[in-house]
C-alpha cells in the first residue's frame, strides 16, 4: 500500500477500511445485493461515503460511491470534465480500495447540470445492469441520481434500500473507532475550557463559538457545529446556529454553549454546558441537578438489547411524573461519523441499542426561569454505559 499523503488529517487505517468493507461484503452477499449506491454532500451527516472512503462530502458538493460485492470502488465528485483517475490496486496517498475517480463541474444551484453525476455514475453500475442496486441513505441521496438510473439502462434492474444493511455494520464501533471518539470528547472538553475562559460582558454569542470553534480546528477537527445562546437570567431561550448568535452578552447573563464537533478522525461526540456570569440562581442549580437525574435515569436503560422505543416511554414517563416536559424531539441518540446516528433514542426506532455503540445523552427542557440541560458521551459496554467520556465538570460553571 502506498504511503498516505501527508495532508490527510488523521486518516483511519488501510485495515480498518478493509474490516469495513469486509463486513458490509458479507452482509451484501446474504442479501444478495450486487453493488451499493451512496451519495453525500455536507459533512455532518455525510457519514456514509466517509466510513466508506474516509473521504469527506462537503460544501453542498456531492461525492457519490459505487461499492460493488466483487470489484474496487468507483468515486464520483466535483472536478473538471472527462477527469478519470486510476489510483491503481495501492492507491494514491489519498483514495484507498478505490479503482477510478471520475470528475464533473455539476452543481446543485444549477438545475441543467443534474444528470452529470448520475451518467459517471451509471458507467460505473453498467456491470450491475439487470442486478440488484442497494441505495444507502436515500434521504439524502439526490433524486436526479436515482431518476436518471431507474430510467434509462438500469429500468430492468431491481433497486433495494440497503441504508439498513450498511447502518447495522457502521453502528457497532471497533477498538480503532473507540480510541477516535475518545479523542473527540477529550477535545471537545478543552473547547468548552477555552470557550468559559474567555467569555466576558460585551462579547457576542458568536465570539464564544468562534473560541470554541478555533479550539478544535486547532487540535484536529474538521468540521462541525457550535451552538450559542446568552440570556438575561429570568428570560430562558434556546441556543441557536451562528445566525441567531449576535446578542451581546451582560452582567449576570445565563450562557449556553453545545460543542458538537468531530474530532481527529472524524468521529462525532457532542459536549453541553452552561455557565453564569456572576452566580448561579438556586432555580438554575436545581434543575440542574434534575437534569444530572434524568440522565441517570436514561442511562440505566441503555442495557444491550434494550428497545429504544420502551427506553423513550420510560424516560418519558420519568420526566412527567417529576413535573418536567416530556421529550418531543430527540434526547439520546447514537453518533460516529454523523453527528445524528442511529440508534435514535425515540418510539419510531427500530434498532435495539447494542455494545460498542457511541451514545450521547442530553435533556434538555425549559422549565420556569430556567433552561435545563447536560450532554455527554458514552460507549455502551457489557452491561450498559461505561464511563462518561467527558471530563468536563458536571456543573454550572460561575464565571466571578
């Protein structure tokens, strides 16, 4: 194998790719599935094509992936016309298992350039035509990509959702990927430090992120998201995206701050605190303290095996019958290479939560003069959850 390139950051091993691809092999050969169809375009939730690749899909650019049973990948991304790549069996220093990259210069902004990344695409499915095509993660696949196929050459062919098959394999977290997520939650813990070490009246929301942003891409990250919210201490809000990040922050202000980042390698963990501009009120400390219980709760249900459907109702049902808002969106979920990975803590999920999951757990509800809240990360073992991997203290920090 041919030495990576010295740009890459943090790239994941040769055998660790192979281990994948091994696995999701097998799992493709039970199914009888021919050849994966994968297309990502942003990093946060371009897990699928990164865990194939260990390439990134960013900027809205998509990076398309034929995976067949029996044959090299095919990669499909931004670049000039006609651009056709041969990394050769070693690879390139960069793009690993992979037997061509072919380029176009399409654009999603530009609706006449649809077809460009479904016909590459379709040179590289040619062998499968009249097969089985399994399309992983169509949610965020392009429509243009699989109207274009199931139309022309590949109208005889069957295509199957096959986002299930591959998301039972990337789930289960190996040695190499638990060390990654350590990493992330060990940086996240000195963002959030830098972050509350700098914040003081007269700086905005954005100022704070921006800490905390510079922290990671410092110590490794490439990409992902800093939430921000500073509020008066009787006027509790939610935390919000760079856009709503511009309030100046005041004397005695309650300040909000999520880390949810990828660290080196690109595994996710997501980090949550709050801090206090002066001293905390005794409400704040309190539902706190709830919040601390709540997760306490919700951990000790996440045993292997466990139903996400029945760990919700129960978590649920704690929250009510202790006078708190029930969870209505999503308060524990898996992570890895998607900042929201399955399993889903809620009642449509089907998966059972298994070892070697990466699990983050965050209530999160206002309640009186108070937004409530804690987040962390933990790796599913044996029994259950094993240590919080954070190290950032469990309290509301006071800053004077």
């Amino acid at each position: 194998m041919e030495q990576l390139s010295e740009r890459l950051q943090t790239p994941i091993s040769t055998a660790e790719l192979e281990r994948r691809w091994a696995a999701v092999r097998a799992a493709m050969a039970a199914e009888k599935i021919d050849v994966l169809l994968m297309q990502n375009n942003v990093e946060q939730m371009g897990g699928y094509v990164k865990y194939f690749t260990d390439l990134t899909a960013n900027n809205g650019y998509p990076l398309l992936v034929v995976f067949p049973r029996d044959d090299l990948m095919t990669l499909v991304s931004q670049g000039p016309f006609g651009g056709a790549f041969n990394p050769g069996p070693n690879g390139d220093g960069v793009r690993r298992g992979v037997k061509q990259w072919l380029t176009t210069p399409s654009y999603a902004s530009c609706h006449y350039t649809a077809s460009y990344d479904p016909e590459l695409a379709a040179q590289a499915l040619s062998p499968y035509a009249g097969g089985t095509i399994g399309l992983v993660g169509t949610y965020q696949m392009s429509f243009a990509v699989v109207d274009y196929l199931q139309k022309g050459r590949f109208s005889n062919t069957r295509f199957v959702d096959a986002s299930e098959l591959v998301d039972r394999v990337k789930v289960i977290k190996s040695a190499e990927e638990q060390a990654l997520i350590r990493r992330a939650a060990a940086m996240q813990d000195g963002a959030m430090r830098a972050a509350f070490a700098a914040i003081e009246p007269g700086m905005r929301d954005r100022d704070v992120a921006a800490i905390a942003q510079c922290y990671s891409q410092r110590h490794g990250s490439e990409h992902g998201i800093y939430l921000c919210a500073s509020m008066p201490a009787d006027k509790p809000a939610q935390f919000g995206h760079r856009h709503f990040q511009n309030r100046v922050i005041n004397e005695g202000d309650t300040v909000a701050l999520l880390v949810e980042d990828a660290g080196p390698g690109g595994m996710y963990t997501e980090l949550g605190r709050t801090c206090v501009v002066g001293k905390a009120s005794a409400e704040l400390k309190d539902e706190f303290a709830f919040a601390l219980e709540a997760r306490k709760f919700n951990l000790g249900l996440l045993k292997p095996g466990a139903s996400c459907k029945e760990v919700f109702a129960a978590y649920n049902d704690f929250m009510q019958k202790n006078g708190r808002p029930q969870e209505k969106r999503l308060h524990c979920h898996g992570q890895g290479y998607d900042l929201v990975e399955r399993p889903l803590i809620r009642n449509d999920e089907p998966m059972r939560i298994e070892k070697d999951m990466n699990i983050v757990v965050h209530p999160t509800y206002i309640r009186g003069h108070a937004l409530s809240w804690v987040c962390d990360n933990y790796l599913i073992g044996e029994n259950g959850p094993g240590e919080r991997l954070h190290r950032f203290p469990e309290v509301i920090t006071e800053l004077g």
